[in-house]
C-alpha cells in the first residue's frame, strides 16, 4: 500500500502550481527586487504580485484595508504584533497603563509564547479565555476584559489540533467598538475557510505559505493601515521598513501562487475533504469501541478530526498506524518516560484520558475516499495492537 499522508495541518507538499512559480527565482531571474537596475524588475514585480494574491485571500486585492509585511513564517507574524504593539506601549521598560493581554486558552505557542513572555519579563497582566469542551472560546470571555487598559486580543480563527472555527467574527467587532486591536491567526484556513470577511473585524492576520501548498520558510503579517507596532527585525527598508532582510523572491512567489490556488478552489475542496473526514469518523465509530471526536458539534476546519481512543497513548498508536502506511499527528507527547497532555485538550476540559489519547487526521488535496477507508482500517488495527500492548 502507498503511504497515505494525512498530517496536512502539520504542513503541506508544495503545489505544482507553487513550484513552477518559484523556478524563475531560483536560477535567472536572481536580482534583488530592489535594486533599481533591470536585474531587478523581475523579481520586484513577483514580490508585489504575490502581496495582491495573499491581500485578495481576505478580500482586499487592492490593498485598500491591509499592508502585507513578507516574513518567515505565521510564528514570525504573531511574534512580530504580539511583542510590536506591547513594546510600543512600554512605559519606562514596564508595560504601561495598557498592560492586559487577551488572548484564547488554545492559542499555537506563537501567540502564547511571547504574550507569557512580556508577562514575564514587563509585567503585562494575560489573561486566557478558555474553550469550552467543543474547542470554543466564549465571545463572553472577552467582551469582559475589554476596558481601557487592554492592549490587544488575540484569537485563532481556527484551532490548529482540534480545528474548531472560533468566533472571530464576533470578538473582533467588539474590540474595534473598544479601539482595541484583534489579533487572528489564519494559519489553517486559506483553502478551507473564507477568509473574505475580515476587514470587517480584524486587525492582524498570520500567514505561513507551507500550510497552502507553498514554499517553508516565508509568510506574511497583514496590517490594518496605521497600525503600527515596533519591528522586531531590523535592516534596510524592505517591507516598507517593517521588517528588514532581502527578499525570498522565489520563495514569496511560491506563496503567491499557492494562495491564488486557495482562493480560487476553496468551496468545492472544502465540501471534497469534509466528506472524507465525515467518512472516516463514520467508519471508526461504527467499527471501534471507546472512540470519541473531541470538539465534535462545534463549526470545525473540513479536514480536520481530532479522535481520543480509550486506552490507548497517542505515541504508540501514532506509531502503529505509521508502520500500516498511514501519517498522522498525535496530540500529547512523550517526554523522557512521561506522557504530556494535548494542551489544546487540557484547555477544553478533557480529562487526562481523552487528552493523553488524542490522535489528529488532516485531509488535503492528493487524498481521496479510499484514503479514507484506509485509514479507518489502520486505525482498527492500531488500536486492537495498543490495546493489546498496555
């Protein structure tokens, strides 16, 4: 059987279409876009078309709402607002009158990570707003900490290990009523969420290119006009000064392309990988005992299921379905001998048992209905051997 892959929230194969978009970067075309000479005028032009296609994923082709500012990754974007706007509003190397942080109880590290971090070190008061079982955080959760002495919110549109869509929408309305800037990373969603609605709402959006079928190593921080938090990167004036170092042309083309690709398939993939998510809960729940769907009920990515199998440790069931050919995720880890929750799960309430036996499948584009049952085989086989094993 050929290996079935179906990790694709972890990360993605590059797109034949993002491929061919970065070959003319990657030997010829090899000028820095912002020399001034003809070495350039290649280059220069796949930069600003690619900052089009990543500006038209959330309806603003124009550029009328957002700056884009091309970066590594959606971990570099989440640092760069996140520490940018809690630095700007320092007060003597302390944070300041505004000093709270909001952020979702099941934020990816990028944005938990460094919003602890200025706790630590500037003494910002943060707070996390949990989910709730489904994988949910409360518009209620926040509505509540917005005061004058909020710095930011932020809130993923969708939960990266469970895939639960967040109220974004919702949060992000009454924190513009508040002045308060909203904070979303996006990384999961381009090809399986419109995204078209933000300008309504949003402040910041996170990008990585390598979670759409483009290129490791770039993505973007979209910008609401005039704001503007300290740069974290300093250099010459790429990016308007926001953020310094030469461009990855091949790669920010490579990016482009794949976002195009995104935006212009997302209605029928995103109903195509839904019914091979539902497929496969189906045939596990019909075939294997003590399976459960964790965040099940809540809007959810279409390609993700987060299953919890009783009695059996993620690590060696993610292990086990990889000898049957079959890639997944599991959500707790084992450390030195000791197992560590899914922290996602923890937040949600779960008991140890679910958050310690969690597994994540992520359908994307090369797989198909027969991947699917595939993988429903493995699993039954997986978790027959665990099972058997402790």
């Amino acid at each position: 059987m050929r290996p079935i892959y179906l990790d694709h929230n972890a990360t993605t194969p590059l797109s034949a279409e993002a491929r061919a978009a970065m070959e003319p970067f990657l030997s010829g075309q090899f000028g820095n876009p912002l020399t001034s000479h003809r070495f350039g005028e290649g280059p220069r032009g796949a930069v600003e078309a690619a900052r089009r296609e990543v500006l038209a994923l959330v309806g603003d082709a124009q550029g009328a709402t957002y700056d884009v500012v091309f970066d590594s990754g959606g971990t570099e974007a989440l640092n760069h607002v996140v520490k940018g706007l809690a630095f700007r509003s320092l007060e003597g190397g302390r944070a300041g009158a505004r000093r709270k942080i909001v952020i979702g109880g099941a934020e990816h590290y990028g944005v938990a990570g460094p919003a602890r971090w200025l706790g630590e070190r500037f003494g910002f008061d943060v707070v996390e707003v949990m989910p709730g079982r489904d994988g949910v955080c409360p518009v209620e959760g926040f509505v509540e900490h917005l005061d004058g002495s909020t710095l930011l919110c932020a809130l993923m549109w969708a939960q990266n290990e469970v895939g639960s869509l967040q109220p974004v929408r919702e949060v992000g309305r009454f924190c513009r009523a508040q002045g308060v800037p909203f904070v979303v990373d996006t990384v999961q969603c381009p090809g399986k969420v419109d995204l078209s609605g933000a300008p309504e709402f949003a402040d910041a959006l996170a990008f990585s290119a390598h979670k759409l079928y483009g290129p490791k190593g770039v993505g973007a921080l979209l910008l609401r006009k005039g704001l503007e938090p300290d740069i974290l990167v300093h250099g010459a004036s790429q990016e308007s000064g926001r953020r310094g170092g030469t461009h990855n042309v091949a790669g920010i083309a490579g990016f482009g392309a794949a976002a195009h690709h995104a935006r212009t398939g997302l209605a029928a993939e995103a109903a195509r990988l839904a019914s091979m998510r539902d497929q496969l809960w189906q045939e596990i729940s019909r075939r294997i005992e003590g399976a459960h769907w964790n965040g099940a009920g809540a809007p959810m990515l279409p390609n993700t299921l987060n299953v919890s199998f009783d009695g059996c440790p993620s690590s060696l069931l993610a292990e086990e379905t990889d000898r049957r050919g079959v890639a997944i995720s599991q959500g707790a880890a084992c450390r030195s001998g000791a197992v560590t929750p899914s922290h996602t799960l923890s937040a949600m309430g779960l008991p140890h048992s679910r958050s310690t036996t969690s597994v994540r499948v992520s359908f994307g584009h090369a797989n198909d209905a027969h991947d699917a049952h595939a993988a429903a085989d493995a699993f039954a086989e997986s978790v027959k051997a665990v099972r058997a094993r402790v």
